[in-house]
C-alpha cells in the first residue's frame, strides 16, 4: 500500500493507493499555524489509514515548498508555519519509517506522468497555471530532483522573447520584473486586463465574457495564449518533453490545448514540433496521488 499525503494551506489530504487503484481517502482542515500539530494531524491520519486497511503502507508526502539543501529545512513553502522545520525527519520520527517528501508541483507532474495525462511518456513538463505560476519535471517515471530542489520552477525566468510594451514587466515579489509568473497566473492576467480596460473582472468572468465573444476579454485571452506559447517553447527548447500537462486553475481553460501548440512554432527551434499539451486528468487530487507514487511503481 503505497499513502499519499498531501499538506496545504487549508487542507491535509491523503489516499492509499494499493496495485494502482485508490482505495480509500481522506481530509482534514489544516492546523494552520501550528506545526507540531501538523506533525500529529499525518501521523494521526497515517495511523488511521493502517488501521482501516489492516496493513502498512510506505508514505509519501506533498508540500507547497521544498526541504533546502543546504539547510535541511522547509523554505518557499505558503504554508508559513512550516517554514524553517526539518518536516521530513520530524515526520519519519512520528511515523517511525522513513519518510519521502517532494513540492506539489513535482507531485502533480509525477501523478499525470504515472497514470493521467503523460501516461506512457517518457519525459512530462507539469505546468501549474493558477494563483503562482510553478512546475516539475518526472523521466521514465521518476521525479528529476536536482541539488537546488527547483527543477522545472520556471515561474520566476523571464518571459522569453519580451516584446517593447513587456520590458520590463511587472516587479514581482522575488525582487525581478517581467517573471514569467507575472504574465501566466491569474491574479496577473485579472490585473492586465484591468489595465486594458479599465474593467476589474476576475478570470473565470474573462473566460466567459471570451466564450461570448466580447472582443476585450478575447484579447486578453489571446495575448495569454501567446505568451504562453513562448514561455512554454523556451521550455521545449531546452527539456524537448514529450508531454506537457498543465494543472491548476487556469488550466481549465478549454480553448488553451488548441490555440497554444499552433503558436509555439514559431519559437521552438526545430521543423517540427511534436510536444502535446494536455490537460490533467487527475484535477485537484494529482498532489496528493503523486505524493504516493513518490515511492515509485513497483
Ligand atoms: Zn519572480
């Protein structure tokens, strides 16, 4: 039995996965604030999983964050209160096994690349469009871990190909203007169209306005799909995935899987490009699926 824990801000969430199917979930509110009582909240729902089930499993854990290399401590994570906390040996220590433990976004890249989008893939790019812009990249089924950690965090890269009206870009929160988070999450775009309009309407009223063919609002949308395009061709260019799956709330906008590829052509530096864009087919559950398959297949 492999469990799979996913901790959020709001919500700890865990499943058990036995052969390849899930057969068994739970969530609970997040202690937020409170970290011992993080630490008591997986261990309780580990506890109670085995119990259920009437055996052991291995646990894999899912974190808005990372374990610093060079610290052994939680960093980047907004889930504040586990910031600055060796999570991974305090949760090997309650749950007396050890304990494997990776960022969301890698998560949601290993659950589609196992058994949901990139299935049979060799190489995913998983691409989290939603309030931050993230993402992680799974070969032959593993997790590609590097010694920073940051694999596939393209968020805070530059928007390639800048035209005149984009330099410098937004100043974004981690001290550089024009990140690629800047242009590709939602709160952002909320922002831009606002600034082309002079209209403050949230993306899912843009989606729909677009859908009804108001002109604004599909200009919004297209000059998304353009800069995604060469902000995701930069990305073929230097990993040439196979699959791409996006994730997160934007990534349930329908028109972007076929707008999108036409337009990364022209960036992408081959004759041909045979990347697929797809989207997720796990939703919401992919953190917490991909925390158990951090253990792998077999
Ligand atoms: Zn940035």
């Amino acid at each position: 039995m492999r469990i799979g824990i996913d901790i959020g801000g709001t919500k700890i969430e865990a499943i058990a996965i036995e052969g390849s199917h899930e057969v068994l979930r739970r969530r609970i509110a997040s202690p937020r604030g409170d970290y011992d009582a993080t630490i008591r909240a997986v261990s309780d729902l580990v506890a109670a999983i085995e119990s259920e089930r009437g055996h052991s499993g291995t646990v894999g854990v899912g974190i808005p964050g990372a374990i610093s290399a060079a610290t052994g401590l939680v960093k980047n994570a907004n889930s504040t209160w586990l910031i600055g906390h060796p999570l991974d040996r305090d949760l090997e220590h309650a749950l007396r096994r050890p304990v494997l433990l990776s960022n969301d976004a890698n998560c949601f890249a290993l659950s589609e690349a196992i058994d949901g989008a990139g299935r049979g893939a060799r190489v995913v790019f998983g691409a989290i469009l939603g309030t931050g812009v993230g993402g992680g990249i799974v070969v032959d089924g593993q997790v590609l871990d590097g010694p920073n950690a940051i694999a596939g965090e393209w968020g805070h890269n530059p928007l390639p190909w800048p035209r005149d009206d984009e330099r410098p870009g937004p100043s974004c929160f981690c001290g550089h203007a024009g990140c690629i988070e800047t242009w590709l999450a939602g709160p952002w775009v909320e922002r831009h169209h606002a600034s082309a309009t002079t209209e403050r309407i949230s993306m899912q009223e843009i989606v729909e306005r677009a859908g009804r063919g108001e002109a604004s609002s599909n200009a919004t949308l297209e000059r998304y799909e353009e800069r995604l395009a060469r902000a995701l061709a930069h990305v073929i260019n230097l990993l040439d995935p196979d699959t791409i799956v996006l994730g997160g709330g934007l990534s349930n906008i329908e028109r972007l899987y076929t707008n999108v590829p036409p337009r990364w052509n022209e960036w992408v530096f081959s004759d041909r490009v045979d990347t697929r864009l797809l989207r997720n087919v796990h939703g919401d559950s992919s953190g917490v699926r991909g925390a158990a398959w951090l253990w792998g297949r077999e």
